[in-house]
C-alpha cells in the first residue's frame, strides 16, 4: 500500500505538473513574436520612457524622442510618453495606459498622444496635482495644428504653472457651450500662404502707386494754383446786347462767341519731376515687399520637424524583418484583431498553400512613410524581401484588405473578379479572421497563370520635407494681388480727390466773407494785401462778373452800362496783352484796382443805387452806402464815403507794396500811390474812376 500510494501521488503530481505547464505555455507555434500591444508597448517604455511609433514619422520622426524627453523632466516624476497613431488607442486611450502600467509595473505619469493631439494623461502611484485640468485645456486650449512635440510641451506648461485648474475653467468657459469658434491655427498652412501673398500684391503695388498719385496730383493741383495766381484766365462775355456792341477780352481782344480762349493753365506735369517720384514709389515698394517679408516669415506649416532618412525607413525595416521570420505579421503597436487561434489558423493555411502568400496587419496613416498608399507600402516592402510573392495588407483598424501580387503564377482576375468578399470592411475585430481565411480560400483555388504577374510601380510619395514647406511668398496670388492693387491705388486716388475737393470746398464756404451791395458775398478785404492775393482774388471776382453778366438776361441801361464799363476798365488794368490772361507783370496797385471796379460791377447788378461809390479807407470793403468826416492824404477835412464798418468804427487804409518793387517793396497808403486807384482816396465814383482808366491807357 505504501508503494502504490506513492505511485498514486507521484503520478496526480505529474499530471498538475504538465497541466500548469500547458496553462503556461504561448499560443501557436509563433506566439513568442507576437506579444500584445500592451506587453509590446510596455517593453518598449522600459528601454526608453518615450516611445514615438515609426508609423507616423511626417508628422511626428522617431528622431523627436529626446525633445519628448526634455519636456517630461520639467515635471519632475517619472514620465512615461506614448507617441502613436490615433487609430491605435480605439475608443479608451484610458485603457491604453491603465493596460500598459500593469504591464510596466513602475510608477509615474503616463501620458499618450497621437499625431491629433494629446489623447489621455494618468497618474500611478505619484501625486502630481493639475494633470486631468491641464488634459482639458488642452482640449480646449490648443490650436489644432499644433505638432504633438507642442502639444506636449503646453501640457507641462500648464502642469507645472500651478494654476491648471483656473486655466481649465477659463478655456471651458471660452470654448464650449457654443461660445468663441477654436483658437486660431499655430501654424501658417498653404491656403493662409496664398491670402498672404495676395494681400502682399495689393500692397507691394498699391500703396506705392496711391502715393505717387496722389504725391502728383497734389503737385499739379498747387502748380495750377500758382499759374492761376500768375496768369489766370479773364473770362469777359461776348454779350450782344453790351455798351459796345459786342464781345470783348479782358484788354480789349474780342471774341464772336463769349467763351474763354484756349491756352490757359499749366502743362502737363514735368517728366524731370516724375522720374524721381517714380523712383521713390518703386523704393517705397521694395520697402513693403521686405517689411512683408519680415511679417511673413514662416518657411513651414509646422514645428520646423524634419524626418531622417533612418525615420522613413524604420517601419519598412520592422516589417520586412518581421515577414522573413512569419508570413503573417501582426503589428505589435495596434489592437490586436486575431486571437491565438486565428494566428494558428492562418499561419496552417499559408504553409500548406502552394503560391507564397505574406499577410501583413498593419495601418497605413496618412503621415506613414508611404504618405497613405497601401501600393507604395507594399513595393517597398517587397523591394526588401528580395522575392516573389502575393503581399496581403491587412488595416486592423478597419479591416480594410488589399492584394498586391509580385510575380506569383496565379490568375490576379479570379480574385478581383470576388468584390464582394475582397472589399473587406466592417469592425475588424469580429470579420478580419474570417475574412482573410476566405481570402487563403480564394487564392488556394484561383486559376495558375503561365507567367507571374507584377503590378505598376505606384507613384513615389511626397518628400516630407517639401510637402512641409511653404510657397514663396512672391509666387501664386501675388500676381493676383498686384492686379487688384492696381485698381485699388486708382480706388483710393479718386477718394483722395474727392475729399480734397470737398474741403476745399467747405473751407471756403468756412472762410469769413464781407457783405457787398445788395447783400453780394465778398471776399475778406485785407489792409495788406499779398501779390499772390490780389492776383488770385482778380482772377475769381472777373470771373464771378462774367458770369453775373451772361446771366442777367434784364438790366436797366445805366446798371448795365456800369457794369460792362467795371469790367472793360478792369480788363484794361490786368491784361494790357490781349491774350485773355492776367499779365504776369501786373502791379499790385493795377490789381488792386481791377478787383475794386470787378466789385463795384457786381454791385451795380445787384444793387445799382449803391454801386456809384466805394469805401474811400480801403475800396476793397466794397459799396458806400454812407458819407463820414474824413481827411484825404494831403488834403482838408471833409465828408467821404464809407463802408458801413468803418461809419461805426474807421478800420485802417488800405496799403500796398510800390509797383516798381515787383511786390516786395514797403508798404504804402494807396492814395500816395501812381495809377487812377489814388482818386479813390478824395472820394472820387466809380464812373469817374472808369473814365480814369481808359484814359490811363489811351483808350476812348
């Protein structure tokens, strides 16, 4: 009995013996290159606490790690960082990181981003406060095209600025519940390059043409107050009704129709004044250009990252190994879609299959080295496998399977012609199994060709470099932009114009004004008048006669007569060279007494009672209506007429500059002056000061 109870004990020792090894022992005859993402993932942080996927090097390079590494340290525990696609977290990256601690067995901050920002973030066995607010900020907070190197980086910002809570509540007040849209982008993308280069046009040609014309218009405009001022058109109406019975030019020209001669005003505006300011505007251009060009500055849409060449190869190189070792190859970093028994399955299946048939379940991102061709990933794959074989890619994620086929003798139409099983899609966890041991079905009774097959070389992927730079900033729209600013410089021109128009026209309409005969506006009569006055006032009150003239169609006799003999003795004074302009040696005392008799013809229109005498203290005043005590230059003591304001308050005599002295001589009282205005100064009327004129000069 004792010997058999031992031979009892020993064997129920050896059968728990063997049934705790076979609990114990992997799945499949491959399940020790196989761990699961969590074991994988976990392995990987315990060489390196940050690990960036080799499936997304355009946007993030593995090559970024240390900078990870920086960042983290800031914090001040230990930090653990994942750097994946997102499709490899599903729908908890929680679960990620809680399956991943468990794995790891250290404690620490683990924090898991994807190339669309920071996914989760979670504290084991540390106390770090401000983690969960700042993982909302972020969400809120930060631009969506901010790199996951920037995300990270004002994650610990936020972290490690110990007010993480209050910036949290501030961004969620900010940004949900349908308040202010999402920040601003971070970075400058294609599109916000081209509206750059646009607007650099319309400025770069824009700003420079409305400163040069308007710089040229400003400078006509005064070139045409000064040739006004010095040879002003005399405009004299060829009435046929007049004294004399026709038209007549200021200084006695006649014309048959009344209008103004030709000839007058200044030239077109001197090409030696417009070179320069063209040089200066093409200089003002070349200054917005370069200031744009300041402003303007980024040469990226992202954070400067550039990938190595050891970057895009390194997934090519861990699945290419991976596919010398097994045919099927399951990629460790994404959920795992096949249990044991499906990998045990299908690896059955392919050895048994007479056509080499490689299975890889890996995603292609659009930032992968391939740029998110399942072809161009399948080719560079093949091109290190050095053989021939039909390339199955399997997106886990998806469920998403594509054939390539590499010069395997089988009939690539028999199985394109099976749509309906090959467009595999749906949840990959409950199909891709299935669908892929269909697949080996196909493929185990397609047809044999007489020759291998080989697709197209698909199109090389973008560089990853260019495909991050930006366009020059004088390319594109620019052109565009120089076209509108164009039309916008004449836009802003033709606004400057009108604007000046009108103030100029509101300040004159400012300006104080006298009251004449008959309650006629008139100018401010000053005691001292200027050259440039005198001539520019002359100018404007003929004119003003003129036009009083053609448009006073009933007249008595004698207000005509009077006017027409203003107008005639006033021509006399200020174009003694017939040719309807002011003369550009006209005295300041003939000036003055042309605007005098302009005046008093206006009067005699308006009101002809009061237009027989002028104010004897400055004639500029206009009509007298009143007599005053008074004392000529040299003379005794007697009653004079006067303007209505100096009856009330004598205001000082008129002075003018000698008319030798070209109008820069002294001043002078006017009736010590040579010339028939002097008469003014005993009291003389206006129709003996006509007559004074016209003999002056010789004409009766």
């Amino acid at each position: 009995m004792p010997r058999a109870g031992l031979v009892l004990v020993t064997g129920w020792l050896a059968v728990l013996f063997c049934a705790g090894a076979v609990q114990a022992a992997p799945v499949g005859p491959h399940a020790p290159d196989n761990p699961t993402q969590f074991a994988y993932l976990a392995e990987q942080l315990r060489k390196s606490p940050v690990h960036v996927s080799d499936q997304i090097p355009r946007e993030v390079p593995r090559s970024t790690a240390p900078a990870f590494a920086r960042e983290a340290r800031r914090l001040g525990v230990p930090t653990y960082v994942m750097v994946l696609p997102h499709a490899s977290y599903g729908t908890a990256a929680d679960g990620l990181l809680a399956g991943v601690h468990d794995r790891l067995g250290r404690k620490g901050l683990y924090v898991a981003l994807s190339d669309t920002g920071l996914e989760a973030a979670q504290t084991y066995g540390v106390d770090l406060p401000g983690t969960a607010d700042a993982v909302t900020e972020a969400v809120y907070a930060v631009p969506y095209d901010a790199t996951p190197r920037e995300v990270f980086r004002h994650f610990v910002d936020v972290v490690t600025s110990g007010e993480a809570h209050e910036r949290a509540e501030e961004a969620r007040a900010a940004y949900d519940d349908g308040g202010i849209d999402e920040p601003p982008g971070l970075h400058t993308d294609t599109t916000e390059r081209e509206n750059q280069s646009f607007v650099t046009g319309i400025a770069v040609l824009g700003i420079p043409l409305t400163v040069l014309l308007v710089t040229v218009h400003a400078l006509q405009r005064r070139r045409v107050r000064r040739a006004a001022a010095a040879d002003g058109p005399v405009r004299v109406p060829g009435a046929r009704g007049g004294p004399q019975g026709g038209g007549r030019t200021a200084g006695g020209g006649t014309t048959g129709s009344g209008r103004q001669q030709p000839g007058g005003g200044p030239g077109p505006f001197p090409r030696e004044r417009l070179l320069p300011l063209m040089l200066g505007a093409a200089v003002l251009g070349g200054l917005v250009a370069f200031t744009a060009s300041q402003i303007f500055d980024d040469t990226t849409s992202g954070d400067g990252t550039r990938p190595t060449a050891a970057d895009m190869r390194a997934r090519i190189d861990r699945v290419s190994a991976g596919l010398r070792r097994d045919p099927l190859y399951l990629d460790p970093e994404s959920r795992s879609t096949l249990d044991g028994t499906e990998r045990a399955h299908l690896r059955k299946r392919l050895r048994e299959l007479d056509v080499p048939v490689v299975i890889a379940a890996v995603p292609t991102p659009p930032d992968d080295e391939s740029g998110g061709s399942t072809e161009l990933l399948a080719k560079q794959v093949h091109d290190r496998l050095h053989r021939d074989v039909l390339m199955v890619l399997a997106d886990p994620a998806t469920g998403v399977i594509e054939l390539v086929n590499y010069s395997t003798r089988i009939d690539d139409s028999y199985l394109v012609d099976r749509p309906r099983d090959l467009a595999y899609t749906g949840p990959a966890e409950e199909q891709l199994g299935r669908h892929l041991d269909e697949l080996l079905t196909y493929v185990d009774k397609a047809p044999r060709a007489r020759t291998g097959g080989r697709p197209y070389d698909p199109p090389p992927a973008a560089d990853p470099v260019e495909e991050k730079a930006l366009p020059g900033l004088f390319t594109g729209d620019f052109e565009a932009g120089m076209v509108l600013g164009t039309f916008a410089a004449g836009l802003v021109f033709g606004l400057v114009a009108a604007a000046r128009a009108l103030a100029r026209r509101l300040v004159r309409r400012g300006r104080p004004a006298g009251r004449g005969a008959g309650g006629a506006a008139v100018p401010a009569a000053p005691d001292r008048p200027t050259l440039s006055w005198l001539r520019r006032t002359a100018r404007q009150d003929l004119d003003a006669l003129t036009a009083a003239l053609e448009a006073s169609a009933s007249l008595p006799e004698e207000a005509r007569r009077r006017a027409w003999e203003c107008l005639d003795a006033a021509a006399l004074l200020v174009d003694g060279d017939s040719d309807g302009r002011i003369d550009a040696d006209a005295t300041p005392v003939g000036l003055t007494c042309a605007v005098v008799l302009a005046r008093a013809g206006r009067t005699a229109i308006e009101e002809p009672a009061a237009a027989r005498y002028v104010c004897h203290r400055n004639p500029l005043h206009g009509a007298a209506r009143r007599r005053a005590p008074g004392r000529p230059v040299g003379g005794a003591a007697r009653s004079l007429p006067v303007c209505e304001a100096c009856r009330v308050a004598p205001g000082p005599v008129l002075r003018l500059r000698s008319p030798g002295s070209g109008g820069r001589g002294a001043y002078a009282p006017y009736p010590t002056l040579t010339g028939p205005l002097a008469a003014l100064g005993d009291g003389t009327g206006i129709d003996q000061l006509t007559l004074d004129v016209r003999e002056y000069f010789g004409v009766h």
